[in-house]
C-alpha cells in the first residue's frame, strides 16, 4: 500500500476518533443524483493551478446532505480541514506513480459501524460518478496529460483497521468519464 495512503487512514481514524457523538444517516438518504452535476463546486488553491504534475494533484470530494451540494477540493496536497469528519461522506483522491504510469488511488471511509457494509454498497454504487466530477472538475489536468485517461483507478474501503481493509480495482479513467456523461 502507498505511504501517502496510509497517511489519509491515520488522518481519517483520528478525525473520527475525535467525534463525540457522530451523526447516524443512512447514505442511501444522501445521494441526490439529479441535483449532483447542478451544484458541484470546485476550489482550487493558486499554488495548483498551473500544476500540470499529476502526482501534485490531491482531491476531497464532499457531499451536503440537506441540499446534495458536492464540493471538490483540488490542491498540491489533502486539505482536511475542508472535510467533514461527522458525516464520512468524503472521497480522497491522489494520483499514484506505478512505474511510467499513473493510477488514480481513492479512499472512502466506511467506518465499523452496522453500517458499514451499507456505506461500502453505495460509494461502490456511485463510484463512477465521483471520478467523473474529479476529472471534470480537474479537466485542465487531463487535457496537459490526456494519457491519464488510461490510467486505472484503486479505491481502497477503509474501516479503520489495516487488516480489514478492502482494495478494488474500477477499471479506468476513462471507463467513469464516460460512464458519469450517460448519467
């Protein structure tokens, strides 16, 4: 596993750890698809914005549950502080060098709670639409680098313990740019 991966784990079980009282929703309330594209926000900071280095480019994508608001934060590295910790709702995202190409690794915390299972269903049933929103928010990126589309995307599941997180592969960039188009 990539050190700056496990890096967002620690950060994202501390956070977690912090809460007093965490705030229960079911996801499957959350997800608003048709209000999703309408209020995607992107934030860049300067120090980004004339990066066309991929492994320079790190994504938050968070998601309001009263108006299905989504807002990417694109950066040079995580800016936690943009991240609400009582919902868990977020994706981290990071572009990860594997020889001469590039992956595009994901990181959702899905908690170890009854939930969990659930959590992981619809971030998996969605997962598509999120890298899409990453790559159109980030589409200067891709067009500097269009190779990028060919590169496959990782998601890892984290519940807060190394032995018991789950990986998958989702195939390619280019497979959820498309795929969140139809959508």
């Amino acid at each position: 596993m990539h050190k700056k991966t496990k890096a967002i784990k620690k950060t994202m079980v501390l956070n977690n750890a912090k809460l007093s009282e965490p705030k229960q929703v079911k996801l499957s309330e959350v997800i608003n698809k048709s209000k999703q594209e309408d209020y995607l926000e992107v934030h860049f900071t300067e120090r980004v914005l004339s990066c066309k280095d991929p492994e320079h480019h790190y994504y938050i994508l968070t998601h309001c549950d009263e108006t299905g608001e989504m807002n990417l934060y694109v950066d040079k590295e995580y800016n936690f502080k943009d991240v609400n910790w009582e919902m868990r709702d977020e994706v981290c995202g990071e572009w990860v060098k594997e020889g001469a190409k590039y992956e595009l690794m994901l990181t959702v915390y899905i908690g170890t709670e009854l939930d969990a299972p659930e959590r992981k269903k619809i971030f998996r049933d969605h997962i598509s639409t999120v890298v899409g929103l990453m790559m159109h928010g980030d589409a200067a990126l891709i067009v500097a680098n269009p190779t990028l589309c060919d590169s496959k995307v990782n998601i890892c599941y984290y519940d807060g313990t190394e032995e018991s997180s789950d990986m998958e592969e989702l195939g390619l960039v280019k497979d959820h740019i498309y795929t969140s188009l139809k959508k």
